[in-house]
C-alpha cells in the first residue's frame, strides 16, 4: 500500500517535470539559433533583401498580423481537409490491396510508379481541373499524403501477428469479423506513424497549389511578398508555416498516444 501511494504521488510530479524539462528544452533551443542567425546575420553583413534579421522578422509579423492570420486560416483549411481525404482513401485502397489479391498485383506496382511524377508537375493539371479556388490545394495535399498513409497502413493489415489471426480461428471468426476485430485494430500503430508523416509533409502539397495559383494561403503571400522584395514579411510567412507544421505534428502525436494502444506501452 506505501509503495502504491507513492507511486501515485509521485507520477504527476514526474509528468510535470518532463513536461517543463520539454518547455525549457523547447525555448533554449529557439533561443540558441535566433542568436545565431542574428549573428551570422550581423558577422557577415548580410544585406536585409538576402536575410533578413530576427528583429525584422519579428517587426513583420506584428504589423502584418490580420494578413498573416487571414492567410493562415486558409492554408490551414485546406491541409486538414487534404489530410482527411487522403486518410479516407488511404486506408480504402490499403483494404482494397489486402482483400483483393488481382488488384494488389496491378494496383501496387502503379502506386509506387505514381511516386516517380513530381508533385510540382501535377499543380498545373490540378489548376486546370478543379480551379483556382481551395479544392485544388486540398487534392494536392491528398495526393501527397496518400502513398505513406496507404504503404503504412497495408504493411500493418499484412502483419497481423500469427497469434491473433490463430486466436480469431479459435473463435470462429469469419473473414469480416477477423478484418474488423484483428486486423484493423492491430494496423492502428502502422496506421498512427503514416500519419505522422503526412501530417509534416501535407503542408507541401498545400503551399505548392498555392505557388502555381491561388488568391489567397500562406504560398500565395509568401510569393506575392517575394515578388515585392519583401523578404522579411516572406520570412514571417514561412515562421508561420513551420510553426503552424510543427502544432499540428505534436498535436497529432498526442492524439495517437491518446487513443492508440502502442504495443511497446505496458
């Protein structure tokens, strides 16, 4: 009963400091390469319209905060509507291969063909089908996203443990009983770390949309505010871009660790 006490006592106390540990981690490390870039900045004598200070990056995002929060809003929208419809037809076509063994010899090997066109080539297609307007963009980023999550999420359906497939024997499951009850549920942690890559890589196919056309996002300010000369208010674009990157892959890791049951978890 002590030991128990204890431990109950002391876990919050150990998940708040790892936490502030995190934070500190977190700040000294965006401290360390501001200073740097500060004094690269300054020991060379860089010129602003090369790169720009920290301060006036800074000084960029705080006047431009009402545009840059406009922009980021879209570009927002349209990465995780992206995510949504590439997960959906991900995990669709990663079942399609598993249960249907012609389709798998003739679906796989065009999926990683497909791998071998450019992204940046299918913008333009893309532009001209579906219009300048956000479906375009979230396509894009669909179309990005959906190799990694479909790979990953058919190599874990694949490798379903033998125990649990002679288990689902054992109690006479049928085919969609064992997909459903086994091997989905068991896919869950390949599943989980494919999207945690698509939801790093998912802003490229956004802001590449937004680069070949578009009137509004993160891209297309960051491409009006080059054109202008404006480098310090294209650098905050990008810091918000990253930042806005960055949220969501930490978001999204909690989430998975949340609902997830990871098998190296006690």
């Amino acid at each position: 009963m002590n030991s128990l006490s204890i431990n109950k006592t002391t876990n919050p106390t150990i998940k708040t400091s790892s936490k502030i540990a995190m934070v500190v981690q977190i700040v000294t490390t965006t401290l360390v390469i501001l200073l740097l870039w500060q004094a690269t900045v300054s020991l060379f004598a860089l010129p602003s319209y090369i790169i720009p200070t920290p301060i006036e990056v800074g000084k960029a995002l705080v006047e431009n905060a009402d545009v840059l929060r406009a922009n980021s809003l879209v570009t927002l929208q349209e990465i995780l509507l992206g995510l949504l419809l590439g997960l959906v037809f991900g995990v669709m076509c990663s079942l399609i291969l598993l249960l249907n063994a012609t389709v798998n010899r003739w679906l796989l090997p065009l999926l990683i063909i497909s791998q071998a066109i450019p992204v940046f080539a299918l913008a333009p297609v893309l532009m001209l089908w579906l219009g300048y307007g956000m479906a375009s963009k979230v396509v894009m980023a669909a179309i990005i996203i959906f190799f990694p999550i479909t790979t990953c999420c058919y190599d874990g359906l694949k490798n379903t443990p033998k125990g649990y497939l002679e288990l689902a024997q054992t109690f006479q499951l049928t085919k969609w009983q064992t997909l459903l009850r086994v091997k989905l549920p068991s896919a869950l942690p390949a599943l989980a770390s494919g999207l945690r890559v698509a939801v790093v890589i998912a802003p490229i196919g956004a802001v590449i949309g937004e680069w070949v056309g578009a009137s509004a996002g993160l891209g297309y300010y960051m491409l009006q505010t080059n054109a202008r000369m404006q480098v310090a208010d294209m650098f905050a674009g990008l810091f918000i871009l990253s930042i806005m990157t960055v949220g969501l892959y930490f978001l999204t890791d909690r989430l998975l660790h949340h609902f997830i049951h990871w098998p190296n978890q006690g």
